[in-house]
C-alpha cells in the first residue's frame, strides 16, 4: 500500500495513545452530496482546529427509533452547527426541498431554549446573503454566516463564532489542515471501501487526521 495510507495509520495510533483532555463537541448539521464535499472537509478541518469533536448523523447506523438519537446526540454536544445552502430541489423525481438540516435545526433550537440560563450554542450558515429571511422567516433577527460557497467562507465564518478562551487558530492555519484532509481524502476512501465522504467510517477516519493536524499545528 501507499505512504498515504501508512500515513494516517500512524496519526491513528498517536491520536489514541496520546492522553488528552476533554474536548467539546460540535454537532455538525449539513447536506450529504457530492457538491457538497469540499465544504464538508472544511467544517471539519475548522472545528478540529480549535480542539473540538464534530459529529454528524453519520454516526447513526441503525434506522431504528432514529429521531431519538439524532437528539441524543444533539444534546451530548456544547454547540451545534447549521448549513441551510442546499435546501433546494433536487434533480430527483419527484422533486422535493430537502427539510432535514432545517428540521434538525428547529429541534436544537427548541431543546436550547428549554435550558433556563444557557447562552446560545447554535449557529447557522447559509451561501446566499438575505436567502433564510424568506425561506425560514421565524429566524428573522438571527444572523446566519454568510460563506459563499467556499472554503475559506466556512473557515472565516467558524472563526467568528467561536470566540472562545484556549485555542485561537488562524483561518492560514485551518487551511493547512484542511488541504491535510484533502491529501488523505483517497487513503481513507480506499481503507473503508468507499467512494462517499458520508459514511460512519470515513466521517470517523477525516475526524482522526484533522484533529492529529490541529494538534501539530495549532498552539494550545
């Protein structure tokens, strides 16, 4: 096999023998498509660099009761994080809006503003300026981060909503892990037997080199 692929093997095993202090978690809300997947490597590599965990209904295998667990896993994460680019129709017959990263947004919200006292831990993300005013118009007064579609717009925007204390990295040093990402993107594929970013395992193997980049790169 290639160096690549002996490559992440090692920042596997350094990642899990390296002892670590909790890290807060990001629930990571956005689109599962081909279009999409440039976008997808950026919300990681951004979350990864300011030490946090993303997670996604990747994870989630089992179809079974799944509304619950998209919510228990929602709640076990300090922030969450929404993308509303693509809800749009699809090419597919019948042609249909997409409603589940904005169904999930509404039940993060809802379950936020149950918890007396708690700062707001959801974030929204959108391509198109002014776009959410008319196609979710109760969020009226909530500012979503504008990224254009581009990498460094998902950096710029995550880099504005965590204004946090400890790890401060610079969108040159996001995008460093990022294009990290990117170079093994083929090795993880070719280790899960895959041809899709959005799988459990894969999802797993991007989140595991981002974080041991981030930890190379960006200072504590």
């Amino acid at each position: 096999m290639g160096q690549g692929f002996w490559a992440l093997r090692e920042k596997e095993k350094a990642l899990v023998a390296k002892p670590k202090k909790s890290r807060d978690k990001v629930f990571l809300n956005i689109p599962y498509d081909k279009k999409f997947e440039r976008l997808f490597l950026a919300y990681i590599a951004g979350i990864s660099a300011y030490g946090m965990v993303p997670h996604a209904t990747l994870e989630i295998t089992d179809s079974s009761r799944r509304l619950e667990k998209i919510l228990k896993l929602a709640r076990s994460c300090e922030y969450s994080v929404h993308d509303l680019s693509r809800v749009e129709l699809d090419r597919t017959k019948p042609r249909t809006p997409r409603f589940n990263m904005p169904f999930e947004l509404g039940l993060c919200v809802a379950d936020a503003n149950r918890r007396e006292g708690q700062r707001q831990n959801w974030f929204l993300f959108e391509a198109v300026a002014n776009r959410v005013k008319k196609s979710l118009s109760d969020l009226d007064g909530t500012d979503p981060k504008i990224h254009g579609a581009t990498v460094r717009g998902v950096l710029s925007g995550l880099c504005d909503i965590f204004r946090r204390p400890g790890r401060q990295p610079t969108v040159p040093q996001m995008m460093q892990i990022y294009r990290g990402l990117r170079k093994n993107q083929a090795a993880i594929l070719k280790e899960a037997g895959r041809n899709t970013l959005y799988t459990k395992r894969v999802f797993a193997g991007l989140c595991v080199v981002a974080s041991s980049d981030a930890d190379r790169i960006v200072a504590d």
